[in-house]
C-alpha cells in the first residue's frame, strides 16, 4: 500500500506527465529512464513470471528509487512555480489562463480539480501561483441557487472564507470566485478569463 505523501507525489508527476504530452516537454524537466527500465525490467518480469510480487526487500527498493525520482521532479516543479503543497494537497498550475468550465475541465481531464482552499495554509499556497503569475486565478466555489450563498464544487458548505471586504456583492449575478493578488475572494462572473489552479 502506497503512504499518502508517495501517492500525492505520484499525483503530482502525471500532472506534470499530462502538461508534457500537451505542451511539449519543458526543457529542464529530467527525463525517467531508470524508473521506466525499473518497472520494465524489474516489477513487469516479476509479476508476469509466476504472477508473484517482489520480495518485500525488493518493493521497498523499487519504492525509496520512485520516491527518489518523484522528489527530483518535486524540485524541478517548485523551481519553475509549477507546483506547492497544502493540507495533505498538491496544487498545480500550468501558468494558462481560462474561464471557469475550461479552467474545471482542464483540472478534471488531469485528474484533479479546481483549487478550493479549506484553511489558510491551503489559500497561501493558491496565492504562491496567483502572486508568481500576477493575475487573479478562480477557485473551486460557486453560488448556488440562493443569492450570496456560496459553497464549495461538491455542494459542501464553506468551512473557511477569505472574502475581500464587501464581498460577495454580485446578489446572484456573480456566480463564481476568484481569488485577488492579496489573497483575498470576489465573486464574479464565471466567462472571465483566470489563472488555472487545480488540486489533486
């Protein structure tokens, strides 16, 4: 069974796998021959011969190796302000712009979604790509139905806010919401073009 941090790592590399196969490979990204040639050679032989798993020994070996490869990507991605971490989150941004049911499909065809911060630690970590891009980027909450009531993708209630003051102010006619360079939410209209931010 894979730990928590080791599967959102792993999370966070198909990101980056799906951003090279639609964009080109960036140019400083490493590329994974000895991950590919381990699971080829090694993992594949195993399993197929016999259909037995490794000896323990050899999963830990072939884990502390895709651990190993997986932080180096960690720290390529950091470095190029593509990815931070929060809350037991990975966000991600691919530095585009979009309005919101692009921005919510682009972040579900990677299989994540859009970045909806639950605590204050997760929307500093939202901000990180909003300040490093200087632009407005929208978050994973929507107006339902019922004017200034607004509540997380999933229909769950807002368990924390940071509306800048006065806001919401749209009475219903401001369905989505965007977070501002200081951190703080507006609710806006949903077909302006903002930073995609997404979660896995």
């Amino acid at each position: 069974m894979l730990s928590p941090q080791l599967f959102h790592k792993i999370l966070g590399v198909a990101f980056l796998l799906l951003l090279c196969c639609t964009q080109g490979k960036p140019a400083r990204v490493p590329p994974l021959p000895s991950v590919a040639q381990m699971l080829e050679n090694g993992l594949q032989q195993r399993f197929m011969s016999g259909f037995l798993p490794p000896a323990d020994n050899e999963m830990e070996d072939v884990t502390r190796q895709l651990d190993h490869e997986i932080s180096r990507l960690e720290g390529v991605l950091h470095l190029q302000k593509m990815i931070t971490a929060a809350g037991g989150k990975i966000f991600s941004t691919n530095g585009k712009k979009a309005d919101f049911e692009t921005a919510l499909n682009t972040c579900k065809e990677a299989g994540g979604s859009i970045a909806a911060p639950r605590s204050q630690a997760e929307n500093d970590a939202i901000l990180y790509f909003v300040k490093s891009f200087n632009t407005y980027a929208y978050l994973g909450i929507k107006e339902p139905l019922i004017p200034s009531t607004f509540q997380f993708l999933d229909g769950t209630k807002l368990n924390y806010t940071n509306w800048y003051l006065n806001e919401p102010s749209g009475k219903g006619e401001e369905e989505c919401v965007e977070m501002y360079t200081d951190g703080t939410w507006n609710d806006k209209k949903c077909n302006w073009n903002r930073l995609i931010v997404c979660q896995f």
